[in-house]
C-alpha cells in the first residue's frame, strides 16, 4: 500500500533526485528529465512552485523514487 505522499517544493523534489549539486543546479537537470518525458513536461512548464501530492506521485511513476 502506498503512503500519503504531501505536497512538496520542486526544488526540493529536485534536489531529491540529485542530491550532491547545487539546487539551482538539481532544478535545471531535473526540469530538462521532465521536458524529455511528453507525460511530464506540463509539469516544467508550470508556474507553480509547488508540486501537489498526486503530481508528485505521477513523477515517481514515470521517473521511479529518488
């Protein structure tokens, strides 16, 4: 079973994935991951800074957990 994943910042999200750069940096490479994936670039696009909990799960199904 799946736990309740929150909300959560994209840098941190980012960062995450790529832990030891620097965020800005983790942002960059994480955007560019998410604009090759047509199922995810919506989400690079966004200007939201905050990823809700159901947007953060489709990113680990698409991308697997950090």
């Amino acid at each position: 079973m799946e736990k309740h994943q929150s909300s959560m910042g994209r840098m941190e999200l980012a960062q995450s994935y790529f832990p030891f750069i620097q965020p800005r940096s983790a942002w960059l490479k994480f955007k560019t991951l998410l604009l090759e994936d047509p199922d995810l670039s919506g989400f690079a696009k966004q200007r939201r800074r905050t990823l809700l909990p159901s947007e953060v799960n489709i990113i680990y199904q698409h991308l697997g957990r950090p």
